[in-house]
C-alpha cells in the first residue's frame, strides 16, 4: 500500500507502468534502453479514492485523463529508469495530495462601523485635495 495521506492509500496494482524510447539526452544509450515511464491510474474505477477526491482528480488531471477515466502521466526527464518511475509516483501522489486538500469557503463578513467612517474621511480629504487643484474663477 501507498500511503497518500492520512485517509488514503492506493494500492500498488492499481499502477500500471510502461517504459518506452525517451527523448532527449543518453547517448547511445537511450536508442537501446527504454527509460521513460508512462504511469496508468484509473481514476474512474479505483475503490482507494473518495468520491469527493475523485471528482476534484478528474478536474485538475485535464489533458492527462483518457475518455475512459485512466489518468496518464509521462516521466522522461531523467536517464535512468528508476528515477523516472520515481519521478512519475511522486507526480501522482502530489496530484492526489493537491486533490485531496479542501479550501474552506469564506465567510462574508460586513464592515464595521469605524471603517465605514475612515473610508468616507479619507474620500472626503481626496475630494478636498483634488477641489484644491482647481483654477481660481474670477468673479
């Protein structure tokens, strides 16, 4: 098991990694060595993930998320296998933590009253300053 956080773990079948050809810096040994990852999670159908966590997944996945609900993310940024499968688990996880936190909705509050006073104080010595710019009118 996979601890995400505290409420939920992912189960290491529930991941399914693929190594293919990666871009990018290797030499020779990138045209040999299958290196980056693709990481397969299947959002729609885990049994790991609350509904709620799940819904807000699928909104922040975007482009990443197939038709079918299967989250896909690529990892090739580095030349050894293992630290981009790292990389890719790390990615997942943090994805699921950023879903996972909940904002709290604001609360609208009123203004008291002082602050009802200085805001029209400090209106009124803006117009006096602007109302002293003005031309003097001859009578």
């Amino acid at each position: 098991m996979i601890r995400v956080t505290d409420s939920i773990e992912l189960d290491e079948r529930e991941i399914h990694e693929d190594f293919v050809h990666a871009s990018g810096p290797g030499g020779q040994n990138v045209n040999k060595v299958s290196t980056a990852v693709q990481l397969r999670f299947d959002v729609a159908r885990s049994p790991s993930l609350p509904e709620a966590v799940r819904l807000r997944l699928i909104a922040l996945a975007g482009r990443r998320l197939t038709r079918e609900g299967v989250l896909i993310i690529e990892a090739e940024r580095f030349r050894s296998q293992k630290r981009n499968r790292d990389d890719a688990l790390q990615r997942l996880l943090e994805l699921i933590r950023t879903a996972a936190t909940f904002d709290t909705p604001r609360i609208p509050t009123r203004p008291t009253l002082a602050s009802k006073k200085r805001r029209l104080e400090s209106k009124l010595r803006r117009g006096l300053a602007k109302k002293g710019r003005l031309p003097i009118r001859p009578e």
